[in-house]
C-alpha cells in the first residue's frame, strides 16, 4: 500500500484520477471533491446506480464493469475498501506501475488542508451526528466542507466543499479506514461488534478506536460516549471529554421533555443551550449531545447550535418519510447491526403509530451469522416482519445462510426471495394506523418506493 506522502504528489490539478468503486457513498463525494480541486476524474462501479447515474450526469466518466481497459493512461487510482489485489483495474495498474492508493488515504490529505477536522465515528449514529454537526456549522456561517455517507437534504447531496476552515468528515472504522484521517475533533459515538469479517473481536475494535482516538494532536478534543462500557475500556487512561444522560458527563441533558426531543445541554454545570429536535428516539439525544459538544469545544455560538439542530429534520435513509399505501406511512431506514435495529425499533414505538411493519434486508452473510441471535432477539419486538434475502455487498455467500433462517425463528414472521414480492405483500397488508419501514444498508428502500409509485 501507498503512503500518504506520496498520494500528495499526484492529488495535483490535471492529474488523471481513476477511483474503483466510485458508486460507494464515500467515493462519490471524493470524486466530485477532487475534479473541484482540479483533477481529470473516471471511475468505475460493479453496478449501475443512482449514484453512477449522478456522476454521470455531472459530466464523470463512470464504467460499469471492471476491466483493465478503463485505466489506460490514468496517473493513480483510489480504491475502496471492497476492492482487492485479484480486481482486473488494480493487478493492471500494478503491472503497469500505477500507484494504487486508499480511499482513506484521499481524505487524508485533504483534510490536512483545514484548521479544524471534525471526525464523527462510532458503531451507529455516524451518519446523523455529521449532519447534526453539519447542520449547526451552516447556521453559524462556518462555511464547513463536509463528507457523509448519506444524503442530507440541506446539502442536496452527501458531501460539501466550503472556504472556510473546518472539514466534518464521517469517520469509518471498517478495514481501519478512520487511521489515514487527521482529526483535531474525534468523537466516538459508541462501540460495538461489527465488522467481524474484518476485524477478530471486539477487543481487535477497541484498539482500532484507542488509535483513532490517539491521532488528535495536543490541544485537540477527543469526544466520547461516557454512559457505553465499550468506548470507556478502549480509551482507559486518555483524556477525554464525555457526554452522555448518565450523572458524571461533560456534556449533558437536563429538563428532558416526555417525548425526549426537547432538553438543556449542560456542560458540567453550566448552561450551554437548549435544544428541540424534530426527530424521535433515545439514541438522537447521544447525536445531539454529541454534536454540541463538537460546536462547543470549536468555539460556536450556543444560538447557532440551538437553530441547527432545530431545522435538522433527518439525513436520507435515516427513518427517512417516503410517502403513503392504502393509509400506511412509509419510512426508510439504513439500519443493518442489531443495535441500530433496537434504536430504530425504541423511535418507532414512541412515533404512536398502531401497528409496526419492518421490511428487513440483512446486510452481508458474515454480519448476518456472527449477529444473528441479536438479529432475532430485537425484531421479535415489533408487530411483524418481512424478510427478504440478504444483501451480499461485497461478499460471496460461502456460509451457506439465508434470510429464510432468520425468517424462521422470528414468530409470525414471513420470508420472500425477491423485492417485487416484498412490496406486493406490504401492499396486501397495508392499512391506516401502520408504520411500514424499509430497513437495510442494500437495495430495500427501493420495495417502498415501488409502495409509493403504485
């Protein structure tokens, strides 16, 4: 693998770039950030999507496929994490002595560019806490260049390039990703067990956040969960800065209304703002605690903070509102790790609705064994469940699982192969009182949509 020095060398205006994977939700923000720095970009996905199309259509050359051919004369190329030395771009860029570089490693340099750089990581919440922070650095005029892995409406699009001196950057630990960053702000949301096909254990997660946590330089933040057991062992020792609902915390909630989207953010003991969110659930007081405190410790205006957060109405797939069926509301969400699912499933059950109906796709064959049990023990909480089959992503299913087996020891719960047929049996079943959320990191969303067009 290359080094960050010498990836510098060709990030340069006029450079051909060529990034594999380009479709990703990381890449292809990167892509459209690096030809505004400049540089001649083409890329490259497995599939056509509506990130392809995008790019496309913002005049990007993107080849569906992979073939040696489609990195003829390029100067480097950027990777994402799914992409491996057996890919017929990569082994011909090394047989031709192009240098191959990470993801990562783009963000990296680019983030060196800026004063401050805001690095929201953590097992969930990652996507929501960006845009929370992102929302409260536009309202205070901070004009922040961000990346997200997902949509935000106030950007129209996942990603931002600003003038002004604070990157907020979504940080990823899958395949050590977040190491290549140069935070002054980290926060660590929570920690978890995920990503088991990459890392051994949780332990092998720890220490993998203990090292991000330890990139922030003197008179930099670490910002943390002071109420979750796994992110206080990884960081034993550090100095840090928490915040959580439990008594002790940095950064605090106090006159939390019943529906929990109305509370004062205390730091210790003094008044920092006061804050209505116009989300549902538990976990959403942890991102805007921990959004608040990224403001704070960066010097933004309390006001600033208390507006941003109070416009900020959800990012996209992040029990996003899709639209109506037969009197069913239907939601979206990314949700695909059973802690996630349980935060979903708590927003959910507080939204009033009278009977709850989760579409659920699986994400990856590895997940999907390792976590099955917590699969099972959470959506056995809602009234009933459709599955359908797992989503490979980048995997081949060498385990031999199915959703079918999940299906089977989720009580009244039913199993269909196809989304077609998801979204015919949501449809049969669809009535007035239903909440019906389309849930994984795959393609479900598109079996709501199809709920929508009929």
């Amino acid at each position: 693998m290359n080094t960050s020095k010498n990836i510098r060398d060709y990030l340069v205006p006029g450079n051909h770039i060529h990034l594999i994977g380009i479709g990703g939700v990381s890449m292809r923000p990167l892509g459209l950030v690096l030809r505004g720095m400049g540089m001649e970009i083409t890329g490259s996905d497995m599939n056509s999507s509506v990130s392809t199309n995008e790019l496309i259509n913002k005049g990007i050359q993107v080849y569906i496929g992979h073939s040696a051919k489609n990195v003829e004369g390029v100067d480097a190329i950027i990777r994402t994490a799914a992409a491996h030395n057996d890919n017929p771009e990569i082994a011909a860029a090394r047989a031709h002595g192009i240098p191959v570089f990470e993801r990562a490693q783009a963000w990296g340099v680019i983030m060196q560019a800026y004063k401050n750089a805001v690095c929201i990581s953590g097992t969930h919440g990652k996507t929501t806490t960006t845009s929370m922070v992102t929302h409260i650095f536009m309202e205070a005029q901070r004009d922040p260049t961000v990346m997200i892995g997902g949509y935000l409406p106030l950007l129209h699009a996942g990603h931002r390039v600003g003038c002004g001196d604070t990157i907020i950057m979504e940080s990823c630990e899958y395949c050590n990703s977040f190491l290549n960053f140069f935070p002054t702000v980290a926060v660590i949301n929570n920690i978890e067990a995920d990503h088991l096909d990459f890392f051994k254990d949780l332990a092998d997660i720890q220490a993998s956040f203990r090292k991000f946590a330890e990139l922030v330089p003197q008179g930099g933040y670490v910002i943390a969960n002071g109420d979750d057991p796994n992110t206080r062992k990884a960081l034993e020792g550090m100095d840090y800065l928490t915040f959580g609902v439990a008594p002790g915390n940095d950064y605090s909630p106090r006159n939390l209304s019943a529906d929990e989207r109305s509370f004062d953010v205390y730091f210790r003991d003094t008044f920092y703002t006061h804050i209505d969110l116009q989300i549902f659930g538990h976990h959403n007081i942890y991102n805007a605690l921990a959004a608040c405190a990224s403001a704070h410790v960066l010097g933004v205006d309390a006001g600033a903070a208390a507006r941003g957060l109070a416009s900020f109405t959800g990012a996209g797939r992040r029990m996003e509102y899709k639209g109506t069926c037969n009197g069913a509301d239907i939601y979206d969400d990314y949700a695909h790790h059973p802690g996630e699912l349980h935060a979903l499933i708590d927003a959910a059950k507080s939204m009033g609705y009278r009977r709850i109906v989760i579409a659920f796709q699986p994400h990856t064959y590895t997940r999907t064994k390792a976590l099955f049990s917590d699969f099972v023990n959470e959506l056995k909480n809602v009234d009933h469940v459709v599955f359908t089959e797992i989503y490979a992503a980048r995997e081949q299913n060498t385990i031999g699982i199915s959703s079918a087996d999940l299906a089977k020891q989720v009580p009244g719960s039913v199993y269909f192969e196809t989304l077609p047929e998801v979204s015919h049996y949501l449809r049969s079943i669809a009535c007035p009182g239903d909440l019906m959320i389309t849930v994984g990191a795959g393609d479900i969303y598109k079996a709501g949509e199809a709920l929508i067009r009929k």
